[in-house]
C-alpha cells in the first residue's frame, strides 16, 4: 500500500496483519481523492474506522489542515502511529481511541470540532455500523461544517440508505467488489 500524490507520495505503508483490518486498496482511494480534490486542501477532515490510516495520511499528504482518526483495534492503532512515525507526520492530526459511536457522541461536546470531510470504512460484516455511524452524522448539528460531505466505504451489493437524517446520499461510485456513497446535509423540509 502507499501513498498516491501530495507530499508523502509513493511513500509506503503497513497494514496490520491479518483479516481483521480490510484496508481501502489504492485504486479505490486515488478514486476518492479524485472527486475530493478540490476540497481537500485546509479541510479538516475525520477518519472513522481508520485502521492503517491510509485514508486519513492520503488526506494529509494532499494538504488537509487537520485529520481526526478514530480507531479501537489495539493492533490497527499500533500501525497507524507507526505510519504517522515513519513519514515523519508529527502535527496536524489527532488520535482517538475507541468506538466510532462513542467518539463522534464525545466530539459533538468538543467546542470547534467540526469536519468538512468525513470518511468511515467499518469492517463489512458490521452492516449496522454504516446505519448507526451515518444516524449520528446525520443527526448531530455542528459535527459537520457548511458543505461537508460524508463519504461511506461499502460492499458494492450492500447496499446503503439514501437518507440518514439530514444527510442525503448525491453519489454512488462503484469499483470492482467495494462502492463508495456520498452524503451531503441536505435541504431541511419546508
């Protein structure tokens, strides 16, 4: 796994070993960074479910101002430091431990805590991750700036909801076995 552009390009990564940790294959993340290339430089930006952290240091090395990973696997938070240590990232990020659930609940009371991008990835067989993960986005006023997108990783035939609360889904892209849903707050009924 490595880098794809910006600062720490072609740089590689580790994974944590194992099936535990199912990380976002290069493809699908040059992909991603794609559409959000012209908002990703000084986004603040929340990795839920980060596990090696690729997504989050991508995010970094294109110049994002701030990265939150959230991850609880001891053995993923392990290669994830390890990572940030090898490239030399020492600023610009923050690591929280513990439940996707339990840390957006704990950010909501942070003051100034608010994303303009947010990216989750759970393990694909924790189907209700994706509904409870996405409800609390949906529902929680003041996690996302004005304009943020919420991007979910999922299988492709898992299919997900349109709406969770205020967010609608305004993109679907698919990619081999895996899909990415796009979210946005949408307009609040009249």
């Amino acid at each position: 796994m490595r880098i794809i552009a910006g600062e720490y390009r072609s740089r590689t990564l580790e994974t944590p070993a194992g099936l535990a940790t199912r990380p976002t294959s290069d493809r699908l993340r040059e992909t991603l960074f794609n559409v959000l290339a012209p908002r990703i430089e000084g986004a603040a930006f929340l990795d839920l479910y980060a596990g090696s952290g690729a997504v989050g240091i991508e995010a970094i090395s294109r110049g994002a101002a701030s990265v939150v990973f959230v991850e609880r696997a001891e053995a993923a938070l392990k290669v994830l430091r390890k990572n940030l240590e090898k490239l030399g990232v020492n600023a610009g990020f923050k690591i929280q431990t513990g439940s996707a659930g339990a840390c957006l609940r704990q950010l909501v009371l942070s003051p100034g805590a608010s994303f303009d991008l947010v990216f989750l990835d759970p393990p694909y067989d924790l189907a209700g991750e994706y509904a409870s993960t996405l409800g609390l986005l949906g529902g929680s006023e003041g996690l996302l700036a004005s304009g943020a997108l919420v991007i979910a990783e999922h299988r492709r035939k898992g299919k997900l909801e349109d709406q969770y609360g205020a967010l609608d889904r305004t993109r679907l892209l698919e990619q081999g076995d895996a899909a990415l849903s796009f979210y946005a707050v949408g307009q609040p009924p009249a």
